[in-house]
C-alpha cells in the first residue's frame, strides 16, 4: 500500500507548476557558473552571489514571468 501511494505523489510532482520553477532555478544557476568568471576578469569585486541574483532576474525578465508580485 506504501508504494502505491508514493507512486502516485511522485507522479503528481512531475507534473507540478513547481517542476518547471526549479528547473529554471537550475537553468539560471548553471549559466551563473558558466559566466562567473568572465564576470570576474572584468569585475573582480563582484561576488558570485550578485552574479547569480543578476543572472536571475534578467532571466524572469526575458522570460515575462516574474515569481513574486510587486
């Protein structure tokens, strides 16, 4: 019975609105990796959080979607 259950929650999570929110949080921290250091070279104070946080709002804003109202 145990398994029938986690079977059907697991199956319902591939399909969630959350799924895709995560895998753009993926998205954008992976191409922060990638972009950090030419970032760095030519603004070696910036740190990677900044980085990231900017990576990520130019990606919610090319996309149109913002995830918190203002």
């Amino acid at each position: 019975m145990k398994t029938s259950k986690s079977r059907a929650r697991s199956s319902t999570l591939a399909h969630s609105p959350d799924k895709s929110d995560f895998r753009r949080e993926v998205q954008d921290f992976m191409m922060a990796m990638n972009s950090y250091p030419d970032k760095v070279a030519r603004d070696p104070g910036v740190s990677f959080q900044r980085h990231l946080f900017n990576v990520m709002g130019a990606s919610r804003r090319s996309s149109g979607r913002r995830k918190y109202p203002r």
